[in-house]
C-alpha cells in the first residue's frame, strides 16, 4: 500500500543520512566541511533515539567519528545534550550500542579537561565502569579507553575513574586473552597512576605491580610498553613504591627489554630504572648490582635524541648518591658515553641534562673530577653557559656542572683551556685550583709557565681585595718576583724603552 511506502522511504532516508555521515566522517579530510554544514550534530540527535536500533547506532558512530576529529564538534555533542541521551539508553541496549556510546565519551574527553568533566558529569564513568563488566571483550575495550582519556587529564578527574571502583576491573582485564584490551588497560592504570602518590597507592593496594610485573617480558610490544610506562609511573612518587617494584623482581628480567627493537619499549624501561634509583642508596646499588649501568651505557650509545634522556638522567640520580656509586659510573665507561652525549646531541633539554649528569660524576674527589675533566667536556659545558641562544636551564646546568667538576679537579692540564676564555665567575674557581696545586708541585709551575698559564694569569683584570685577585696573588707568590714581572702586560716594551733611553757614556 502506498502508506507503508512512505513509511518505508522515510526509514531508508533516515538509514541513508546516518550512513553517509558516519563514511565522510571517517575521513579527517571532510571534517571542517561536515563543520560547516548547517548543524550536523543536531540533525543527528534525533536519530539517537529512533526506533531502528541500527540508525540509532549508526547516528552514535557518526557522531563519534565527528568529535574524535574536530574538538569545536566535540563541544556541539555536548552542547546538544547528546550525552545524557547516550548514557541513558547504554544500559539497556545492546553491545554493539554499547561500544559505540563508549566511543563517543572518549572521542569528547579526548580533547580537555573541560570535555572530559562533562562526561562526568553526565554520570559517564560509572555507565563505563559497568561496561567493564560485560562479557563482550569489545565492550570492555571501548570502555576502558575512555576511562583512559578521562583518567589522563588531572588528578581529580583521575579521582572520579577510581572512587568509580574501576582499578580491580582493569586489573581483571590485564588478565584477559585479547591483547587489545591488555594493552588498554596497562595504558589506563598508568595514565591513573601518573598524577599523585595517593592514586599510583590506590592501584597498588589492588596488588597492580604483581599482574604488570608478570607481563613485562610477554611477546607484544605495544603491551610491553604500556607496562613499563605503568611502573616507572608507579615508582617515581616514593620511595616504598619504588621498593615494591623492585621486591617483585621486575630487575634484572626489564634489563633485556632495553635491548628491544622497540624505541618506546626502551625508553620505558630506562625511565623506569631512573624513576626507581632516584630514591634511594640502596635502590640505586640494586639496580647497579644488576648490572644497570652497563645496559643504560649500552643503550645510550645505541639510540639518539630524547630515547637518550631517561638514561642519562638515570645515570646521574646513581653518581648523586655517593662516590662509590659515582665510581661505580665511571668504572662502566659511563663518563665518554655521556659527554658524547653532550656533544652529538642538538637540543638543549637533553644537553642541560648531560651536563648535570657528568657534573654529578665529578663533584665527589680529585679523581673523579679529572675522568670527567680528561673527556674534554669542560670547554664545551663552558660554551654553552656562554652561549646567548642556549636556554636559561641549558645555561644554568652548565655553569653549576663546570663549578661542580672544577671545584674538585687538580689535573691542572684539562683546566688550561678555561684561563683564557672563562668570564670571572667560573676563572675564580679554576684558579683556586692553581693556587691550591702549584705550591706543591714544581713540576706543575714549570708546565705552566712554559704553556703560557702565568702570562695569562697577569692579564687578568681583578677588582683589588676580590677573591679572583687573592688566587692571582696566591698563585704569584709560587714564582720569583722576576718572573711574574716578565710575564706582566707592558714589561717587556717597557725594558726595550729603558735600552732606548740608554745613551753611551
């Protein structure tokens, strides 16, 4: 009868619209078209209601494809008060609805911290908590990247996933034959633990590190990183966390990981070292006993850029703590690794982070001081406090990393280079090393009169009474009186004049 055709027409108009949205959707190259056609999303709002189960779901993928691309879409679906429709109808509809509205939330809270309240506030996270209840892996997966775009904002948002009750259930899903939920869920539980102490403790007292530390040598690599980015997140807050990780015997097993073909698996791994010996001595000699530093060394002289940072950072946080273990650093050939470091790497966040490391190598004896001062690094280091373009931090790092290591060098050849071109502040430093090492050691004051060191000292220009004139004076009186006149700016024209004016008798 032609009544049921126009019924019929009308539904395959509907299916039509909803279909060809949800396909130009997917595109990111129609987006800002679909933005400016006359109100996309509250054509399709609607829709999320029809009687058809299959417009309705296929209005919430459109939907969700529209504010995954385009935050300003986002808003709309907010705006429209899609969300509450969305998150009324999950509960009892099917699951493939249910994926679908778990894709919306997390295409809107993927934006800000803003979208993402919304989605609380809507009672989101509860509605996603209970999808991780469902026996449908997919559902399981949509939901819990959600509760990760949430999770991953702010620590009050974090708050809400947890007082939700959903940590036992990630941890449930960690156990999980589908890999992609696995990975999920180790990617959820670190973007949980990473704000405060108190909500990397909340996932730990549901025993996390014993499920994420029985994973860290499985086979997928995507799931291997999100492990390792969920301990080092669950470390770094204390020092009892630190020692929980290392009590479940993650180490020496994550050692072998830093050798993965993964770049991120890597970079994981290193991290996590650095988070864990930055507490403690004794955490820092566990992971040194393990042989650490050999496979951070190793490391670094394999990999360039920021994969480099963890490591290098781990070996300062291990050279800080004592001079054993600084010794411990330089006896693993880790001080020509990191000043290759500071010299091939190009950024300055990673060079500030070389200096700091070599100058926490050798800040502890003479020793120490002269391994870090033979690998040439102090005229470098000097370069860049000098530089006008490096960064405030690079610069910084830098001047206290050369104060660090000169302060406690007497290897009088690697200070040379610094007398002629350090500005007063750093040649205060570099000649009270003189001062202290000339008068015992004669040696020394011939070397450094012949390589020219004592000319140089006299052109010095010193306020009288400062403490760079005391070290001048300190270091002249290690020489005869004829001596440190010849090597005076003017002394020797002024003798050549004295010849002139000498007429014959």
């Amino acid at each position: 009868h032609q009544c049921f055709t126009v019924f019929e027409q009308y539904q395959k108009s509907r299916m039509q619209f909803v279909q060809s949205v949800a396909t130009l959707a997917s595109s990111p190259q129609n987006i800002e078209i679909l933005q400016s056609a006359e109100g996309v999303v509250s054509l399709l709002r609607p829709l999320m209601l029809d009687v058809v189960p299959s417009i309705q779901q296929t209005a919430a993928l459109a939907l969700g494809r529209l504010a995954e691309h385009s935050q300003a879409l986002a808003e709309a679906v907010v705006k429209e008060d899609i969300l509450p429709v969305l998150i009324r109808s999950l509960v009892e509809e099917n699951r493939f609805y249910k994926k679908t509205a778990a894709f919306v939330m997390r295409a809107v809270a993927k934006h800000s911290p803003e979208l993402s309240q919304a989605v609380v506030s809507c009672g989101g996270v509860g509605t996603l908590v209970l999808c991780l209840e469902e026996l449908d892996p997919g559902v399981k997966e949509a939901a819990t990247w959600a509760l990760s775009c949430i999770a991953r904002h702010s620590e009050s948002l974090s708050q809400v996933v947890v007082d939700a009750g959903a940590v036992p259930l990630l941890l449930l899903c960690l156990k999980e034959p589908e890999m992609s939920l696995k990975r999920m869920a180790a990617a959820t539980l670190s973007d949980i633990c990473k704000h405060t102490l108190e909500l990397a403790q909340a996932v730990v007292d549901h025993c996390a590190i014993t499920h994420l530390s029985q994973l860290i040598l499985h086979k997928d690599t995507k799931l291997k990183r999100h492990v390792f980015s969920a301990l080092s997140q669950i470390s770094k807050h204390s020092i009892d966390l630190a020692e929980m990780v290392v009590v479940a015997e993650v180490f020496p097993a994550a050692l072998a990981c830093l050798r993965d073909p993964d770049e991120h698996v890597r970079k994981n791994v290193a991290t996590l070292m650095r988070e864990v010996v930055k507490h403690s001595i004794e955490l820092a000699q566990v992971i040194v006993n393990c042989g650490g530093l050999a496979a951070v060394i190793d490391n670094l002289s394999n990999c360039r850029g920021n994969e480099r940072l963890p490591g290098i950072m781990m070996l300062g946080y291990v050279a800080a703590h004592s001079e054993n273990l600084a010794m411990a650093v330089i006896l693993s050939k880790g001080v020509p690794q990191l000043a290759q470091c500071l010299f091939e790497e190009t950024e300055d966040h990673i060079r500030g982070a070389s200096a700091w490391s070599l100058g926490l190598v050798g800040c502890h004896t003479s020793e120490h001081a002269k391994t870090v001062a033979l690998s040439n690094v102090l005229p470098k280091l000097l370069e860049f406090y000098m530089d006008t373009s490096s960064s405030d931090d690079l610069k910084e790092k830098s001047k206290r990393a050369l104060k660090n290591i000169v302060q406690y060098c007497t290897h009088l050849t690697a200070l040379e280079p610094l007398l002629y071109v350090a500005p007063n502040n750093i040649l205060k430093h570099v000649l009270y090393q003189y001062s202290k090492v000339l008068p015992y050691d004669g040696k020394a004051r011939r070397v450094f009169v012949t390589s020219g060191g004592l000319k140089r000292v006299q052109e010095i220009q010193a306020d009288p009474g400062s403490t760079l004139q005391e070290y001048i004076s300190s270091i002249n009186s290690c020489f005869s009186e004829d001596i440190v006149k010849y090597y005076t700016p003017g002394y020797v024209s002024d003798l050549l004049d004295q010849m002139e004016d000498l007429s014959p008798a």
